[in-house]
C-alpha cells in the first residue's frame, strides 16, 4: 500500500519498578486494515495499549499517529485526533442511561463547557440534537435502541462491550483499539460485534487493532496479525504467514518444550 | 438563617462529592477564605463592600485552583485528607496571622454597608405592613432566597451537558479520559464553583455574626455540610435543601429538650440524639432522602 500507516510505534519501552513490560516494541498498523495484537499472557499486550493511548506514560520510543508524534499526549488529546480505545474490562457507566453514555461521548459539544449551555445555548442545543441522533441510529445499528433509556448497568456483559464499541464510534474515530474485544461475550453476539467491525471498515474505512486471544477469531477476521512476547514484537505478517512462524510457535510452547 | 448557610454551603459539596466524585473536605476553608478575603479588603483596605465581596469569591476560586492542581490527581482519600489538610492550614493561618485577621481577637466593622441596607430593607418591609420584629430579619429573607437563586443555577447545571461529563468522572474517570474529556479541567472548575459557593455562604455567616474569628471555621462545618450531603441523597439537590433544613432543626430544635438535666449534659444529648436519628436513617435508607437506591445499587 502507498498510503503511510495510521499508526507506527517505534521501539516503544514502559517500565513497571524492575519489570520491562513493553520493551522495545515496534510495528506499525496500515490504514484501513483489521489488525490482531496476540502474545501469551504478560507478553505486555494491554500495557502497550495503554502506552499507545496515553494512559501509561511511555519510558521511550515514539508513537506517531497519521503521521504526527503523540508521544507523552494526554489520553483526553490522544482520543480527540480520532484514535478511541475500549478497554478489557468493560467501563460502561452504570449509573447513565445506555443513551447518556453515547451522548457522552459526542465531539465538539459546547454544552460540555461550564456555562456552556446558556452562553452558547443554540449551538448547545442544536449538537445535542445531532449526537441524539447519532447515538439512537448507532443503538439502532448494534439492537441497542430499545435499552436506550435503561441504566447501563442493567446490560448483560455482552451488551456492555457493544455499547462500548458503539460509544467509541460516537467520537467518528478512524482507528479503534479494542482490548479483547469478545472475552465473555457469547458467541451470537461475538458474531455480531465482529459483522459490525467489518461492515465499518468497509463503509467508513475505519481502522481496527484488537487484543484476542481466540485464534479462531484472529486467523478468520484479521488481515494482519502482530505477535508479542516478554515485551517484544517478535513475528508481524498476514496470519497464515504468522500461524507457521517458528519464533511464535516457540513463544506460545516454549515454556513447555 | 443558619439552614440557609449550611444549604449554600452544601450545595458545594454535592457538586464535588455527589455529583463528581471528588472528597473535598476543606469546605470550611474555601468559606474561611472568603469571610476573611471580604472582611480584610473592608476593614484593612477600605473597599466597598460591594466590590469586596466578588474579589473574595475570585480569591476562594483561585485557593480552589491552586489546593485542585496538584491534588486533584491523587487517589480520592488521599485528596479528602489534603483537603482537610488545607482547612486548617488555613484556620490556623488566621488565628496566628493578626496584623492581616486580628487573630482570635477577630475581625469587626466590615458590615456597615450590609446594615445600611438590612436596615432600609426592614424599613421598607415595614413600609408594606411586614412587621419586621427582629433585625436579623432582612438577612434572613436574603439569605433563604441566595439558596434558592443558587440552588436553582447549580441544579440547572448539572443538567446540561457539562454535568453529565462530571458524573461521567464519579462513575469512570478513565472512561471519561478515553472519551476525550480533559477530566482534570472539570474536576478543577467542579471544586472553584464549590469554592465560590462556600465563599457566598461565608458573607451570609459573616453577616450573621458580626465578628468574624477563626473557631468559626472549624472542619466540623464541612462535617455538617457532607451529613446534609449524605442525609439528602448523594447527587440529589433537592436532597440538599431538605436536609439542611431537617439538619439544622435538629440541631437547633433539641437545644429545648425540656428535661430536668445540668445544661451541659443537654448539650451533649442533643448530639447523641442528633447522631441516633442520623444512624436509623442511614440504616433504614441507605441512599439518603432523595437519592435513587438503583442508582446506588448499580454502582456497586
């Protein structure tokens, strides 16, 4: 592809006191694309997500995202240039309504300011109306609508990591980090959520790089497949490629060989 | 009067504890700073009250700033504990500060203007078949509707979106983060508003008193100020005003408990009954008067 990638990370550190969680990674993630992050666990997979996205400073390296450094940015900066993350466990806020979280996550909103709302009240209320209606043709889109003036809490764990990729979409991201995305979702609405991802990519060219640790999930939906161990990448290739690769086979057994 | 303070008071801690989810405990100081940052600019300075009274809210707001910047991104009891800290850093300041607040000798004289015009206002009342028996009964009337024009600002704007992004933070800050919301910046303007409003509730008490001493702020008002929080219902403003009416009647109504007992075994008992009507409602209705018991649920 001609297209620079949407994401480089370069030789990328984060030390945790005397433990080199991330230790040198470096990848880069084409735009447009459906990328998998696997390793074995420690292999520093979520402490690099929280690296990329801001919420752990990084100890070195760079991170560049559509060609810019966001190296050292706050999570809140890093989010509003388009690059939006989930998290593993997930952090729906139970006590909104299915609604008030996607409304929360709306762009641009001059309600959000103190005051806000009556100093610029028509620009308030108009993209209060815009992200309502966004928000209700998302929950739509993931069988969310009629929960829509539910407490959050009172989703199933299912429901809860498709709101949280809906919520995410809010912010009109162009790459989407998901930190295992289907682990304790069952396999109906794991299907789903992956039919979502996919329909995104091709509508919208949405980028996606996800943590799974199903490789049945991993070698079907992605076209490339990034493998980390002790804090390393140590295998980068399409996933039949990377599935024969003898460093990964020696990483997920190596311990037992 | 007294519940009308405390109302004005709390109000500010609902935003921050209930509604945002930050432990500010140095209320009392945030009003100490604004009784005194007013008195000290009438007294010392020669200010009109007018113009002194918005340079102390601003003074209150930039203390606010300042104890938030560093503190604010320590874990909630590790704030709750600077918070308090700060209070009676600056209890402390102004009883040994005297050339700036007298020290526990007090501060007098910073209310001439307030009884010029308490004292046309009874008139005027008079004037219009009020019968004002009391001269505390202009500041009264002033102070009741204060609460109720702040009450009705912050409760209107915790419902925009602006206040949806504070319960975003009690519930969630890192959500709130990785949804691109500077949570430091609300959590900031969270505490300043809640410092202004306990500087407001400052001027009412200073007024009230007439001699402002440092004992006045004494961290059990911000106590007083979280009971009314709790007993309310946690982010519930319409909890607030009852609770500090209820609160305060309590307090005030059991000073005449007519019982064959030495005054000061009175005065005791009347905290004891106070802090038994408090435990049976906690237990019976953990949510408070007007908080939603699902809510509280849900959020574990």
């Amino acid at each position: 592809m001609s297209d620079p990638p949407i994401l480089e990370v370069e030789d990328v550190a984060k030390r945790f006191g005397g433990v080199r969680a991330v230790d040198g990674a470096s990848f880069s993630v084409a735009r447009g694309s459906i990328t998998a992050l696997i390793g074995p666990n420690g292999a520093g997979k979520s402490s690099l997500f929280n690296v990329v996205t801001g919420f752990e400073r990084p100890d070195g390296g760079a991170v560049r995202y559509d060609g810019r450094s966001i190296y050292r940015l706050p999570p809140y900066a890093i989010a509003r240039r388009g690059m939006v993350r989930t998290f593993q466990l997930t952090k729906t806020l139970s006590v909104m309504t299915v609604l008030d979280n996607m409304l929360l996550a709306a762009p641009r909103h001059p309600g959000e300011r103190l005051g806000g709302s009556l100093v610029f009240a028509a620009a308030a209320r108009r993209r209060e109306r815009e992200a309502r209606e966004h928000a209700l043709s998302l929950l739509a889109t993931f069988a969310l609508a009629e929960m829509a003036n539910e407490y959050a809490g009172t989703l199933s764990g299912g429901q809860r990591k498709l709101l949280e990729l809906a919520r995410a979409l809010m912010l009109e991201p162009r790459l989407v980090l998901l930190d295992e995305p289907l682990a304790g979702v069952n396999p109906t609405l794991g299907r789903r959520l992956l039919e979502h991802i996919e329909q995104l990519r091709a509508d919208d060219g949405t980028t996606f790089l996800f943590v799974e640790h199903d490789m049945e999930v991993v070698m079907n939906h992605s076209d490339r497949v990034i493998v980390m161990a002790a804090g390393r990448v140590i295998a980068d290739g399409e996933p039949q490629a990377v599935r024969r690769d003898e460093a990964v086979i020696e990483a997920y057994l190596g311990a037992h060989a | 009067m007294l519940a009308a303070t405390y109302g004005i008071f709390a109000l500010g801690l609902q935003l921050n504890i209930g509604t945002t989810g930050i432990t500010n405990f140095g209320q009392a100081g945030f009003m100490a700073i604004g009784a005194y940052a007013m008195a000290i600019l009438v007294v010392r300075e020669g200010w009109s009250w007018w113009w002194a009274m918005p340079v102390a809210i601003v003074c209150a707001m930039a203390a606010a700033v300042l104890v938030g910047l560093p503190s604010l991104r320590l874990r909630a009891d590790y704030f709750a504990i600077t918070t308090l800290a700060f209070a009676e850093i600056v209890r402390y300041a102004a009883n040994n500060w005297r050339s700036l607040t007298n020290g526990n000798q007090g501060l007098l004289g910073y209310n001439a203007d307030w009884f010029k015009l308490s004292f046309r206002f009874g008139n005027w009342l008079n004037d219009h078949g009020i019968h004002v028996t009391s001269f505390l009964f202009p500041l009264m009337l002033v102070s009741w509707a204060l609460l109720l024009v702040l009450w009705l600002l912050v409760a209107a704007l915790v419902r925009t979106p602006w206040g949806r992004v504070l319960r975003a933070i009690r519930e969630d800050e890192d959500a709130a983060r990785a949804l691109g919301k500077n949570t430091l910046a609300y959590k900031l303007q969270s505490l300043a508003l809640s410092a202004a409003l306990a500087a407001i509730a400052g001027f009412v008490l200073a007024m009230n008193l007439t001699l402002l001493v440092p004992d006045q702020f004494d961290p059990v008002f911000t106590i007083f100020g979280v009971v009314i929080v709790i007993l309310g219902g946690l982010g519930s403003y319409v909890g607030v005003l009852v609770a500090s009416f209820l609160l305060m009647t309590l307090l005030e109504g059991t000073r005449y408990i007519g019982l064959p007992l030495a005054s000061d075994k009175i005065a005791a008992l009347r905290f004891i009954i106070v802090g038994l009507v408090l435990i049976l409602l906690m237990a019976f209705r953990p949510q408070g008067l007007f908080g939603k018991r699902k809510e509280m649920l849900l959020g574990e």
